[in-house]
C-alpha cells in the first residue's frame, strides 16, 4: 500500500476527485462535504469539467483525520462524552431513542425540550416566569445599544435572570428543571417586540414570533416556528454544547452554563450561520437567479452558505422537515424557489444538500424578519438541549472536562534575556 505520508507529489500538482476520496478513505460526495467546511479547496480547471485539489492540502487533511482517528495528545480525538440525550446517525438523528423528526413534528417545543431533561412525554407542557424576573431581564436588555445582537441580549438577558434567582447554584435536578423552565421563556419575554403586540402567554412559538416580525401570526408559520425549535433543541455535541459541558464540569450553575453555550453560538460558523444565509438569500431573489450570487461567493473564495453539513452525506433532515412545512406557507413560494435555484446552481460545481441554515433563511426572509432572526431561533431552541447537557455533566465527576494540552514549545529552562 502506497504511503501517503510520504508519496512524492510534487508542490502544486492537482489531485482528481476520485484520487482525493482514495486519499482520504471516503466517498467521492464527501470530498465536496469537506470543502463546504473549509477544510479543502477546489478549483475548476480551465477547460475541465471537474474540480481538482492541491495534492499537498489533502495530504495535509488525510494526515489530521489519521492522527484524530488514533487520538493523538492534542488532535482532541481522544475526547468522547458518554451521553445519552442525542445519537446523530447517517441521516436521521434521535432524542433519547426517540426519532427527532417524529418528536418534533408530534409535539411542542416545551413538550420535546421536556423528554431531553426527563425522559417523559409532557402533554400541554407549558414554561413560565415570575414578573419580577422578566421585568429585571427586560431593563437590563433594554439598556442595551439599539446595535446590540440578538445573543448580546439573551446573554445579558440569562446574567439578569441569574442575577435575582438566589438559589442558583442548587444544581440538584429538580432546582435545574426549575430553573430551565423559567429561564427559557425570560430569555423569550425580554427581547424587545417587533411588533405593537406582545404576548407572554400561550406557546413559546408564539410569544417568539412577535419578537422577530411586525407581521401578524398565522396557523401554518407558527407551526414551521414550534417546529424548528423542536428539531434545533439538540444536536449532539456541537462547539457551544461542549462549552456548556465544560461549564458544568467545573459546576457553574445552569444560568453560566447557558451563558458559556450563547458565548460560542455567536460564531459565524455555528449560530450566526443562517444570517449569512438569510442574507445570500435576498441577493439570490432581487438577481432573479441564483447564478451571479453563487459566482460571487466562489469567485470570493468564500463556501455557498445554507449548504453541506459534517454530520450528514445527504440532506440535513431537519432542513428537509422545514422546507416540506413551508410549503404549506403561501407566502413563502418565492424564498423556496430561491433555496431550490441555489442548491441547483451550486450543484453544477459541488454537490451539496441544503442544510437547517438554508431552511431557516427561507423561513425568516418570508416572515419579514431580520437576517438575525434565525440565530435568535436557534439560541432560544438550543437552550433546552444545553440544560439537557449540564443536567447530565452535573451527573459525572467534576472537573472531568480538563484535557492535557500536547506541549510543543521551547523545552525548558530557557535563559531569559538580559
């Protein structure tokens, strides 16, 4: 067998398709996967039909994926988190056993954030929160600059509420349960309406949707809303629910926990990742096609957003729940046929799947909501599987999320300067 650590390819010699699947042990379409992570980059040869890759790159990647595998000291291969709330498969992913899809398009929000902290099937689960809780929450995010994020304020929103609960840092389940049963319709009550109405009865979907568009409700959209959520409350250990995981370990309590998860979601590449699709997608319907904004993007350098995902070969299924809901929304026909001419075009260079990105761009551009709306959607959602995460951390010996760094500095003692 040929050693790729060592195999003689020369500096800038291009690799096919196929010679990079071979090299990296995987299938051809994943190949594209990794580029839609930025881990490769493709390039359309002039006249060619196919994209080739810098032979050097995906050595380089094949040899990183080799060292995770083994668990290489510092590759973080060596770090795996017994749980039993979300098991991710090839394109299903399930809740405590429990088919995700099925749990989400079955029942509420509160009831599937309820089976991830209990096990338990709540019908008419309903959240609350004190008055004077969601008053303090809603003067300190009301102080905020008119320029402040949407996770600026949940995260001031979660310091406030933490701020007047004095039993905070009882992390027994039941003051948790309590705790995340508040905490999450305060976050919810203290963003400022987008309309003259405002709610803080009824389904969290519906207290939510008067925070992100001035429009009135209707059956179909408030259902495509409660939806999302349900699907978005968890998916396995993604940056900000090991964040949170790390929090608990070191036994900072529930409101901490959410706050470190909120710190991490605001990255462009996990929670703010549906605004820049949001925002391709109303380039894509003032163009009328697809075609020069995906040329944009690739001419930039930069990967077609809404498109891809690590965990999945074909179409995320919580994108493909979303768009089948939104179909029964009339007056998001023009944002679908924008999402479908965009995985179409891209698909003449990459063959990718829409991911939950794209989905929620489609939802928040037919609702009139501001680019920000999907990350405001996912932070409210993933809430509840952070407070799933920590309940479970708070279970397993503190201080277990503390790995040793791999230490490739100058080798001590070093003479310090005169």
């Amino acid at each position: 067998m040929r050693d790729h650590d060592t195999a003689p390819h020369g500096p800038g010699r291009r690799l096919s398709t196929k010679e990079t699947a071979e090299l990296l042990g995987v299938k051809p379409e994943t190949v594209y996967a990794y580029v839609s992570r930025g881990l490769l980059s493709s390039r359309r040869e002039p006249g060619g039909r196919a994209s080739t890759f810098e032979a050097g790159e995906v050595e380089a990647l094949a040899r990183r994926n080799r060292r995770e595998a083994a668990g290489t000291p510092g590759s973080g291969g060596d770090l795996s988190v017994r749980t039993r709330i979300t098991l991710i498969g090839r394109d299903r992913y399930f809740y405590r056993g429990a088919d995700a899809v099925e749990l989400a398009t079955r029942h509420t929000y509160e009831e599937v954030a309820e089976w991830l902290w209990t096990g338990r099937l709540t019908p008419g689960a309903a959240f609350s929160a004190p008055d004077t809780t969601v008053e303090v929450a809603r003067r300190a995010v009301d102080a905020l600059s008119e320029h402040a994020s949407p996770v600026d304020r949940l995260r001031v929103a979660a310091i406030a509420a933490a701020a007047e609960d004095p039993l905070r840092f009882d992390l027994s389940e039941e003051a948790v349960l309590n705790t995340a049963r508040t905490l999450i319709p305060t976050l919810v009550a203290a963003l400022p309406p987008a309309a003259y109405e405002r709610t803080d009865d009824g389904p969290l979907a519906h207290r939510l949707w008067y925070r992100l568009t001035g429009r009135p409700a209707d059956e179909a959209s408030l259902r495509v809303l409660d939806t999302a959520l349900a699907l978005l409350a968890d998916h396995d250990l993604a940056a900000s629910t090991l964040a949170v995981r790390v929090a608990a370990s070191a036994r900072a309590h529930a409101y901490a926990a959410v706050s470190a998860g909120l710190g991490v979601l605001e990255g462009p590449l996990h929670g703010a990742a549906s605004g820049v699709a949001h925002r391709m997608l109303l380039d894509v319907l003032d163009q009328g096609t697809a075609v020069p904004v995906i040329a944009a993007e690739l001419r930039a350098g930069r990967r077609v957003p809404g498109l891809g995902h690590r965990l999945y070969e074909g179409e995320d299924p919580r994108a493909r729940v979303l768009f089948g809901l939104l179909e029964q929304v009339p007056r998001a026909e023009s944002a679908l046929l924008a999402a479908r001419d965009i995985v179409a075009t891209t698909a003449r260079h990459t063959p990718l799947h829409a991911n939950v990105d794209l989905a929620l761009a489609v939802f928040t551009a037919s609702a009139g909501m501001p680019a920000a709306a999907g990350e405001t959607i996912f932070a409210v959602a993933r809430t509840a599987g952070w407070i799933a995460h920590a309940l479970e951390e708070y279970g397993e010996r503190p201080l277990r999320m503390r790995p040793s760094g791999h230490y490739v500095g100058p080798r001590p003692p070093q003479t310090l300067p005169e």
